[in-house]
C-alpha cells in the first residue's frame, strides 16, 4: 500500500496484511519497554480473577504491531503524520494471531505530495476486530519524468531498506576489518561445532567430526565457491550465508545425535504422503495449506524445518524453544525484506516447503533463489540426488517419531526436477501436480527471486535473473515430464490454478476421490472457513512484469509449451 507515490494511491484501495502471533515474550518485553506492568498483562493469577479470565495484551502493542505488518518504501514515505479515532474493541490474548485490514479513505494534497488517510483494522484469528483507528501518513510525490509504471523503484533495484543492515554495509565498506568472510569449508566446520555445542549442551553434545555421510560436501564446496564468485555479497550478505551455511551444518550434527541415541528412527518407514510440486507460484502453497487443515495430515512447518533436531513431540509449539527462534527469524526477515511478506506467505507455525530440508544437505535450490549463484544451481541440477533423497528421507523419519498422523502432507517446486527420485525415496506418496499459465508463474517467481537476492547482494541483474530461471524451470518442466512417462498413469494427480483458486472446496475434494483418501465431514467444513476467511481478507497486491526480467511474455509461452506444459489451459 505505502510502497508506491501519493499520485498511485486510490481512495478505496484495500488491503490485508500480517499474521504476527502473541506471544508471552512479546508482551512481557512490551511492559520492560514501556514501564507499563499492569498485572492485566504479566501476571496469570491476577488475570485469572479478571473479567477477562487470562492474560491479555497491551493495547498499544497490538497497534503498534500494525506498523511492521504492512509495505512501507523509505523512497514513498515521508513521515507518519498521525493517528486518531483509536478505540479497542475486544481484548487480545496471548496465542491470538493478529493481521491488519487498511482502507484508503481520503488524501490531502501537499506540496512535497499528500496526506493519505486510511481506516486501520486490526483483526484476530476469527476475523473479529479487536483495535480501529484512523491513521495518516505522509507520503512522496512522484518524481519529475517518471511515469505511471515507474512509481517507485522495485525493491530488488534498492537492496536495503532496513536502516541498520544499510549502515552495517556503509561501515563495512569504508572500513574493511569490520567486514566477515564466510570462511573455508573448514572454518564453516569448526563454527558449527560450537554453535551445536551451545545450542544443545551437555555431555551428550554433537562430536566434532559427526556430521553423518560426507555425500553434502560436494554441495557445501560447490555452494562456497559460487558464493564467493558469483553472488556479488554485501558484507551483510556474507554473514547472511555465513549464518545459514552453519546452520545446516549444525542441523546436521544434531540431526546425526538423534539419530545416535534412537537408531529405530531410520527402520520406520516414513509411510504415506501427499506431496505437491508443480511450476513455483502455482499454487503449490494454497493447496498445501488447504491440505494442512485435514487433522488426518502432518504438514511440514517452518520451526521445525529450520531445526529438525531432536524430533519434536506432538503438541510441541506451546513450549518449544525453536518456535520462539523462529519467530525471531521470521521478524528480522520482515525488517530486511517487507515486500517478502506479500510475495509469500511465511511464519513460525505455517506449513513450508520441504526444499529446506535439501539445504541440510547443500544440494538445495533454495540457496539458488536466495542467492545469485546459477553456478551451484546448475551443480544441483546435475548431481546425483540419490544420497540427497535419502537424507530428506531420513528427515521425515525424524520428524514424524513422536507425531504418527495418518500421512505427511508436503510440498516443493524443486520435485519437479526429480521427479523419479522422489518416488523412489517415498514410495507410498501420492504425488499432485499444479499447472499454472507459465506467463504469470513466471514473472512471479522472478519478483520474488529478486526481491530475496536484494537482501544480500550489491547489485541485481533482472535480466540475467529472467533468463536463467527460462531455461531452468522449463528444464524442470520437461524432466518431469520424461519421469512421468515411466510412472503408472495413476500416480500423479494433475489440479489446474484456475480449477483451485475458484472453487477450492471441490478441488480438494475431487483430489481425495481420485487419490482414494476419505474426506471427512470435518475437514470439508475447516475448508470452507479457511476459504471464506481467505474470500473476506483479500490477497495482498503484487506487482511485477515479465518485461521488467526482459521476458517477452509470447517467448516465455511459447518456451513451456514446446517443452509440454500445455494442461494449465
């Protein structure tokens, strides 16, 4: 909404935005902060007595929530210019989930642009309104010469918008003992060993050399190197991948003690699965969701992918400590990369996918999305998987020990690539293809792409961006389709984009009549909310072009179709 100039903003544009949980930290950390310590919000036994029967949350803090939930570009907003009209209409518990609904609903012309009012809305979980406003923000006009289309720069052509990792550049640049390497193959070792040490201490600690079969080392050097020559990092870039290539090589020495101290884990089958993949931006995420929310299914969530160790007990999220970790991550990500948000749907408890487990091995096309580093993606597409299947394998077991739902529930584009590999790593898998016009999958993958390139490089090649991700998806496309002429007809399931977003509720259920799973009264109607929530609260507005990549929309068509991806239609 506030990512654009006054002159592009309209009088009755909406938009929903958000999805932050309340937490007992968050609010015990509101009251240190503001000295404010009602025993309304800290303390259980008093709140207990209360009208409200439980702790609630400070009303300032749910407003205050509001403003890292929605789009603000520094280059479009000049200054918060006010708030009136505040009144909290229902309390706030912890553990309630809050987005926030805005409505344009006026603008004041001034000299360096406007006053643009908008009604605030903050909503719970159920879609009630606990807290209104009306808030007013001054916003940029739009410079001389620049049309229409030029609003405001796209994010990816102005990495940083977060002011601290902006200055943290700045000073690295200027003074180069501040900058940090991301180290040899060996540094990245010996600091996973001390990180794993610290994560999970005791006598029982992850050993130094127990990082399980050497087959990710291919991967680790080979996405080290595309790093370094490739990627073009800011210094704030290098920690970045500094950060992520220790985590995985952390969660890979703890994976490795779970696997020590209860060997049955591997001699359980992972079962059966239903597994999405399909061109990204398909709706691979919106029917992963929808599938989540049969009781019968165990998706995948974001806590537990990022650390899959120790294998977490049902019921786990109330108290486990990765959550909270999570949720840290998921913030600092929304301050280094807010168009992120509205590009793809992210947080804590929702289901992700399973791409993330792959980067535990190094041989992940995650790593190629974030970072640009086509030449360890074309190192992925050429390995062998076999060794990388088996630890995603091994994965799954260990995350489905302690939680023996019926069947997982998963999702990933990059399956499409290995398509027989999957198979053979899940037998029991009953595998859903999604099919999307390849002109908007495309121009939308590469705006994503973009926008998380930005939060660690000095410079974005759209057009090289676009042209590489041509020929990879299509690449994708017909690899899948050579893997599916060696499968019986009945083992993938095909579901067209326009079929799933207009009528949701059938799509699924037709989906479980072909696959021969039952579909339950109950999960029909947790269905039907979820989409009626989804039809209230809107889809948050992204913008993108495939010229903008150098893509003419026509080659782009006419390159899928001719390697067989004509079923969307």
């Amino acid at each position: 909404m506030y990512d654009r100039f006054y002159q592009d903003i309209e009088v009755g544009q909406s938009g929903t935005y958000g999805g932050v949980l309340v937490t007992e930290e968050l609010v015990d950390r509101f009251a240190d902060l503001t000295g404010d310590h009602h025993p309304l919000h800290v303390d259980p036994g008093f709140a207990a007595r209360s009208r409200y029967g439980r702790r609630i949350a400070h009303g300032m803090l749910v407003l205050s929530l509001s403003a890292g939930m929605f789009p603000m570009d520094p280059a479009s907003v000049v200054a918060f210019y006010g708030m009136d009209g505040v009144r909290f209409v229902r309390p706030t518990f912890l553990g309630d989930t809050l987005r926030v609904r805005l409505t344009v609903t006026g603008k004041t012309d001034k000299p360096v642009g406007g006053v643009v009012r908008t009604a605030l809305e903050m909503l719970n979980q159920h879609d009630e309104v606990v807290a209104v406003a009306v808030m007013r923000i001054l916003v940029a006009a739009r410079p001389a010469g620049d049309g229409a289309e030029s609003a405001v720069r796209p994010r990816a052509d102005r990495p940083y918008t977060w002011l601290p990792v902006r200055a943290y550049n700045a000073a690295a640049t200027r003074i180069p003992r501040l900058a940090r390497s991301i180290g040899s193959v060996d540094e990245l070792h010996a600091a996973a060993v001390v990180a794993a040490r610290r994560a999970d201490p005791g006598p029982a600690a992850p050993e130094p050399g127990d990082f399980g079969d050497p087959a990710y080392l291919p991967g680790l050097r080979a996405l080290v190197a595309a790093l370094r020559t490739e990627a073009r990092l800011s210094p704030a870039g290098r920690v970045f991948a500094r950060g992520a290539i220790v985590a995985a090589l952390v969660n890979r020495l703890l994976i490795q003690r779970s696997l020590t101290a209860e060997p049955e884990i591997t001699r359980r089958p992972v079962g059966p699965a239903v597994v999405v993949l399909g061109l990204p931006r398909s709706g691979t995420t919106l029917l992963q969701h929808l599938l989540s929310l049969d009781p019968a299914n165990r998706s995948l969530r974001q806590w537990e992918a990022a650390r899959p160790a120790p294998p977490p007990p049902a019921g786990a999220e109330a108290s486990d400590p990765r959550v909270r970790a999570a949720e840290r991550s998921t913030r600092l990500l929304d301050r280094i990369a807010p168009a992120a948000r509205t590009l793809h749907p992210t947080g804590p408890r929702l289901p992700c996918e399973c791409v993330t487990l792959f980067a535990n091995s190094f041989a992940s096309l995650e790593f190629g999305t974030i970072y640009q580093i086509p030449g360890y993606t074309s190192w992925c597409l050429s390995t062998d998987m076999r060794p990388h299947y088996a630890y995603y394998r091994t994965q799954l077991q260990l995350l489905g020990w302690h939680d023996r739902r019926e069947r997982w529930a998963l999702k990933s584009p990059a399956h499409l690539f290995w398509l027989d590999e999957l198979v053979r790593a899940l037998p029991d898998a009953t595998v859903v293809q999604l099919h999307r016009d390849p002109t908007e999958v495309l121009g939308s993958f590469c705006s994503l792409a973009a926008v998380l390139a930005a939060t660690n490089a000095t410079e974005v090649d759209r057009r090289e961006l676009g042209r590489f991700w041509l020929r990879t998806w299509v690449d994708g496309v017909r690899r899948a389709r050579a893997a599916r002429a060696a499968l019986p007809g009945t083992a993938v399931h095909d579901v067209r984009y326009l079929d799933l977003t207009s009528d949701p509720v059938g799509c699924v259920a037709g989906l479980y009549e072909a696959a021969g799973l039952p579909f339950t009264g109950t999960y029909e109607t947790a269905l039907r909310r979820y989409a009626e929530r989804t039809r209230r609260a809107g889809v948050p507005g992204h913008r993108y072009t495939l010229e903008s990549f150098g893509l003419p929309p026509a080659q782009v068509r006419a390159a899928f179709e001719e390697a067989g991806h004509v079923a969307w239609r």
